[in-house]
C-alpha cells in the first residue's frame, strides 16, 4: 500500500446537472449536503484535497484547494486532468459528489494495489467506476492528449497505461456494504437515497 502523503483527494463537482436540473453538490441527504459527506471521508485518509470545478466556485472548505479545469467543457475527463496537473503528489484518488455513500475504507482497498500501476479502478463485469479511482501521474500525458484531440471518453487513454481493475464484490466487503457505489444523478435517485439514509440502511 501507498503512504497516505502521497495521495491528493480530488472531489469532480462540474456545477449544474442536466438530469438533475441543480448542482448536485448542494442537495441535502441524512442533514449533510452530498459534497461534505464525500469530503468528509477524503479527510479520514488524505491531508490534501482539491475541489474541480469548472465554474468560479469557492465553497468554503478548509484545507481545500478550489481549481478549475485546464480544458473547460470537456466533462470529467477535464477534471481528472486538472486534478492530476494540480496536486503535488504521485497519485490522486477522484471521486464524484454525486456518490453520498462512500467509505473511506472502499478508497484504502483501492490504495493498496496502486504500487506498479497508473490506474486503479473497480470493475462489475464490462462496467467500470472512472469516478472512483486511483490516477497516477503517468495518466496526465494520454489524456492531456485525448482532450487537445476532443476525445473525452475517459475510457479512451486506458490502454495507454498500465491499469489494474479490482473487482467490486471485493471492494463491497472491504466497506461491509453494497451501497457505497451509488450514484444520484435523478430526483428520482435522490428521493431513494435520502430514504435509504433516513431508514438507517446505509
């Protein structure tokens, strides 16, 4: 496993969602908005976080570092790259905000097989998290390439670099719950969330 100093947190918070019709950052799940409770576990494992944002967006959190994206426009891919470009560490962890379930202890399971690889990232079958992943410095030069390209699959740069995909179920017990992977991006989604929440089921 990677020493903890050597890992930035970088939290994507691309401003107005379109399923959504909000920022997703600011909507209230269990009394805590989802971005603190994502930046809530960052803090339990990394002294660094940075908040991408590709607006002029200077939420108050202390100890984070606001940027914007180097590529505006390019969707996540953009936010990985200007997280990459920004910490002064070997490795970043990138998450979304959309994800109010995550557990600090899903992020260590994931560290411990980044030594020898640029990219580690969780994988159900043919779907993998991009969102919830460990980039090492070695991604910046092929996506840096994909976005001067306006190719923005993040997919895309994978086989450019030595990636190691550690299955989900893995991961599941490593957090001792099933739900850190869920994602909120409709009403619909957050109306399930904030019950699951209010029920005690996560």
């Amino acid at each position: 496993m990677i020493q903890m100093n050597s890992v930035t947190g970088v939290v994507l918070a691309g401003g107005k969602s379109g399923r959504m019709g909000t920022d997703k950052a600011v909507l209230n799940i269990g009394g805590r908005s989802m971005l603190d409770r994502v930046m809530h576990e960052l803090f339990r494992l990394f002294d660094q976080v940075l908040l991408v944002t590709g607006e002029a967006d200077q939420r108050g959190y202390p100890g984070v570092r606001v940027i914007r994206d180097i590529y505006p426009g390019c969707g996540p891919l953009g936010g990985i790259h200007a997280g990459l470009k920004a910490a002064g560490t070997p490795y970043i962890f990138v998450t979304g905000c959309d994800m109010p379930f995550v557990r600090a202890e899903l992020m260590a399971c994931l560290l411990d097989h980044a030594p020898g690889y640029d990219l580690v990232i969780p994988r159900k079958g043919e779907y993998v998290e991009p969102l919830f992943a460990v980039y090492g410095k070695g991604c910046i030069g092929p996506a840096e390439n994909m976005l001067r390209e306006k190719k923005y699959n993040i997919r895309g740069f994978f086989p450019e670099v030595r990636v190691k995909y550690i299955d989900r179920k893995e991961m599941e017990q490593c957090a001792g719950s099933d739900r850190c992977f869920i994602n909120v991006n409709t009403p619909e989604e957050l109306a399930e969330a904030r019950r699951m929440s209010e029920d005690g089921e996560v």
